[in-house]
C-alpha cells in the first residue's frame, strides 16, 4: 500500500495546472538556509521490531541531562519534579481535557486555572494573572504590546541581560506593527543603567532578573525611573524559582511580570512545551491577553468559577482583541500549580534556598580553578564564567566524557565577542559528586 | 432634551454652545445588557466624525462607540470608572460619556431628531 496515493503523473498535472515545474517551488519562499536540502538520512522500509532497534540505537547517541551531571541552564532548568504530579496530570479529566469553550461546565479546570492565576500572583508580588501562556518568551512578547497599549507610545527598551530568543520573539511579534524595539547592548557584567535612555515615547523597559547572565538587580531605581517618565517596567523571569529567595517584582514596582514556569512540575523535553507566566497590577487589567479565570456564586450563594473579562478576547473582539491567544498550556499550568502546592510557601522557599546554596558552592569551586574567572559578584543559581579557552570546545569535550557543564554564550549570541563565556547553572539536582565531575572536566580540559 | 440628536449607531449628542456631550441611547443600552466597563479616550484627542471614540463592554460583548461630531475631547465621565451601571440606569444623564468641542457644528444637522430616532428604532424591532 503506499502512503501518499498520488502517482508521478498526477503529480506533473497538479504542477502544470498551477504552472511550477517541481514541488521544490512551492518553498521558495522559505528561507534557502532554513530548507532540507535532501532527504533524511533515514533507514528504509522495515518491520516494527527493526525500526525500534534503529531508533533506539539513534535515541542513545543523546546526552540527556537525567542521565548526566547537567549544568545547563539559560532559560530551562532541570528540577525535582514529584512523582505526584505527573500522576495527577495523566488522570484523564485534566490529561484529554482541552481549553473549555463552554468553560463554566468544566467546574475543576476553572479552578485549577484560579488556582494557577492565585499562585502566580502571589510569586511574583502582583494583583492578577492570567492562566497562562504558551511559554516565558511569548509572556514577554505579549508584555511589550501589552505596554504600547497602555501608554500609547512606541519604543520598547530592552535591556542586554535579556535572553536573546526572548529579545527575538518581541521583535517577531512585533515586526508588522508600528511599536520598534531597542536593543541594548549584551550585559555580560550586569552593570547597565537604562534609565538615561527613557524618553516620553518610552512604552516600556524590559529587563530580565536574574539577568541571562545570571546577575540579580535591585530594580526598584529602574522601577521609579520608569514611571518618571511614564513607562512601564516589564519583568522576564526565566528562572521562577528564583522567585522563592527575592524581592518579588511586584515588590520591586514591575507593572508586568512574564515569566518561564517550566521549572516547576515541567520536564525539560527539549525546550516545550512549557509554560508561561503573565501578570500585571489590576488597572491595568483591561489590557492584559489570554483566559482569565474567576471565581464567583452562583444564585443559590455557592462558590463557582467563570471565564471572565471575555470581552478583551478574539473569540469576541476579532481584530480589536489584546491578543490572537485564545488558549493557555493548560496541562503545564496544571503541573505548575500542583508542584507549587506540593512544596507550599515554606517548600518553595527551601527549594530556591537549596538552589542557591549549591550554586555558591560550585561558584567558589569554579573560582578555584586555574583559567576559570566567576563574573558575577550576585547571581542566583546560574553563573557565567569567563574560560581561558573557547566555551564551545570546552562543553564538547566535557560532552565526550558524560559531562554536561554548560550553555557556551556562543550560542545564545553567536555575533558578540564572547567565545570564552559559559553559563553554569545549578540546581537541586546537582549532586556532590556531580560537581567533583565537573571540576575535575573543567581543571583537565583548561589545564 | 429637546435639543438631543441620534446617530443610527445609537449614539446621542446634545450641543450646547461650541460643546457636545456624547453618550448611547436607552435603546443601547437596554441592548447590551449590564455593562460593565466603558474604555474611554485621553482629554486632547482628536476625533473624526465617525471616528471610534469609546469601547463599551456589557457582560459578554464589548462595543466601539463613534464620535457623532468632529472635534477635541475635552472631558470624559470619570464616574464610569467605578460605576458603569450608570450607563443602563441613566444613559442620557449620569451615564454620559464624553464631550468634545466640536469643529463644524453645522455636522448635526444630519443626525436624528428624537422623533426621527424612536421611528428609526422601531424599525428595527
């Protein structure tokens, strides 16, 4: 049987009526460097057993960080994550549910989404949140258009200690409208003061803490420079655990935080799905994208949730919405909020503790070793480090020896002079004998 | 209001001088049902006649509100802020919405007069 039941020559009319002589045409729109420009290396036909054995064979070649001692970081951080939650998750009422469209009949969604908002709120020192969106860059894109129509101004000031595939993603999204993003400078050493660069037609400043090198700020001046001159202080959070250990961004005068939830109860899985967090103050509540839920009675007086402020949607202000987001990563939020209740105030608290504990310890061993500069002087469990040779060579060859050690800053941002710079991170899931691996990597590979 | 004039999206204006105070009519409002929040423009921006001027949300629609008259908002009605049910309890008094200095006030003499209004809504019934 074959798969595709179109024959060679039902193919050369479908072409010729559309008049393009290969299907090969039909992409020339994509970018060239962005095409496969042959087939994949695949085996052939085969039976079920064969394939498994080739896929498995091919799967084994990968270094994932559950079976290594990982350092890696810069926006996805590997975390404990309790057996409980993945047990709740798969339970059939959450697991196949999708984003209700009747929401009110879904009584249990709705209140783990209100329960998700409630958490959300409270980690990151704000008045409303919504139930999510697709993940920390997008928060942050949806944050900036977000801000341009609060203020009505159209320059955007995006600080250099925000992730680059952040930074990429508000220019994506905002490429075909009239707000423009101004990028500063990469701020490898967590010295860089935006307030000078505010101007009346400043919508928002966005800065992300702990920055993508790891460095934490005291936003407050940056907050009060903001609102000077009238523009808004957008918060990215990429590490939500950090959020356990400091000053909340609410605390600090954001008026929106987007953040990464993946680190709690989200697996690592190659970079999503994750989850992400949005929330502002209350007036400004209007303009914020994505569901929200709400909790309210019903006629006979019991406690009853609701979709609300429906009316800042698509589904019923078409192209006058505050986003074309008409869903939210429900199941990841769901993980998030079950992870966040296992661990409790006082859990949460402990665990970004831990995290930062361990990230001093590897951070003075790092400093101990011979061609290893430690750039922060604050960090919270992730630090960048300048290495006597270039970052890239280093990670492969501690790759070779079941080590992963780092994200090289190369590849975040391949055009700056940063070869030798690496991001370690180090989270609760690092043991003692992982960071004798890594020193010892480390010492032999710059020796 | 003798004086009150009606656009066919049923918004109302009533002149007084050089000013015209901007709202929506009882037929509005007892169409949209309990509104619950009304998004109104900055004092100093310029409207076109027609131009979108507010957003009216009710429960579970939300409404752009056009400018009957060319002209500058000059003042908006703060109280809606806090209570939006004034537009349903009182939409050609309390529940106004703005007013402008109009630019050409002779642009009401195309509108509908409360009569020419009533007649209109009851052809839509």
């Amino acid at each position: 049987m074959r798969y595709l039941p179109l024959t060679d020559n039902d193919r050369t009319d479908m072409l010729a009526t559309i008049g393009v002589d290969s299907v090969d045409e039909l992409f020339v729109d994509v970018p060239a460097d962005a095409r496969l420009d042959g087939p994949v290396d695949l085996p052939g036909h085969a039976g079920e057993l064969a394939v498994e054995r080739a896929f498995r064979e091919m799967a084994a070649r990968n270094l994932a960080p559950s079976s290594a001692p990982s350092f890696l970081g810069a926006g996805a951080y590997r975390h404990h994550v309790p057996a409980t939650v993945d047990h709740l998750i798969q339970r059939s009422e959450f697991l196949t549910a999708y984003t209700p469209y009747q929401p009110e009949i879904s009584q249990g969604t709705l209140q783990t989404l209100f329960e998700f908002q409630t958490q959300v709120a409270l980690i990151t020192g704000m008045e409303v949140a919504n139930a999510s969106m697709y993940d920390g860059a997008t928060s942050t894109a949806e944050a900036v258009m977000m801000a341009h129509r609060l203020t009505r101004r159209g320059k955007s000031l995006v600080s250099g200690g925000l992730h680059p595939h952040y930074r990429a993603v508000i220019e994506t999204m905002t490429r075909f409208t009239d707000l423009t993003v101004a990028a500063a400078p990469a701020d490898r050493s967590g010295v860089e003061d935006l307030a000078p660069l505010i101007d009346a037609d400043t919508a928002c400043v966005v800065v992300q803490n702990p920055t993508l090198f790891g460095h934490v700020a005291d936003l407050r001046p940056l907050a009060a420079a903001c609102h000077d001159k009238g523009a808004l202080l957008v918060v990215a959070v990429t590490e939500v655990v950090s959020l356990g250990a400091m000053l909340s961004p609410g605390d600090m005068g954001a008026d929106i935080v987007a953040a990464e939830g993946q680190s709690l109860g989200v697996a690592l899985s190659f970079g999503g799905p994750h989850v992400g967090l949005m929330a502002t103050r209350k007036k400004f509540v209007r303009q914020l994208p994505g569901r929200l839920c709400g909790e309210t009675v019903d006629v006979d007086g019991r406690r009853g949730y609701v979709l609300t402020m429906s009316a800042r949607e698509q589904h019923i202000r078409r192209e006058k919405a505050t986003s074309n987001i008409c869903t939210n990563s429900g199941l990841c939020a769901l993980a998030f909020t079950i992870h966040l209740s296992l661990l409790g105030e006082a859990g949460f608290r402990r665990l970004a503790r831990l995290n930062h504990t361990r990230a001093i310890a590897v951070a003075d061993r790092l400093a101990a070793v011979a061609g290893i500069d430690v750039i922060n002087d604050t960090f919270f469990n992730e630090v960048t480090v300048a290495l006597s040779k270039p970052a890239a060579a280093v990670t492969e060859h501690l790759a070779e020896q079941g080590i992963l050690c780092g994200v090289p800053v190369s590849r975040l941002l391949p055009g700056e002079d940063c070869q030798n710079l690496l991001l370690v991170a180090v989270t609760e899931m690092v043991t003692d004998q992982d960071i004798d691996r890594l020193i010892d990597g480390l010492t032999e590979a710059l020796r | 209001m003798a004086n009150v004039r009606y656009t066919e999206d049923h918004e109302w204006v009533l002149l007084d001088g050089d000013i015209a105070t901007v709202g929506i009519s009882d037929y509005a409002q007892e169409q949209l049902g309990d509104v619950v929040f009304v998004e109104l423009p900055d004092p100093g921006r310029v409207l076109e006649q027609g131009g979108e001027a507010a957003v009216v949300e009710s429960v579970k629609a939300a409404s752009e509100i056009y400018s009957p008259l060319a002209g500058e908002v000059v003042e908006v009605n703060n109280d809606l802020a806090d209570r939006p049910e004034l537009v349903n309890e009182s939409p050609l008094g309390g529940g106004w919405f703005l007013k402008i200095k109009v630019a050409d006030a002779g642009q009401i003499d195309a509108l509908m007069d409360e009569a020419a209004y009533q007649t209109f809504v009851e052809g839509l019934d």
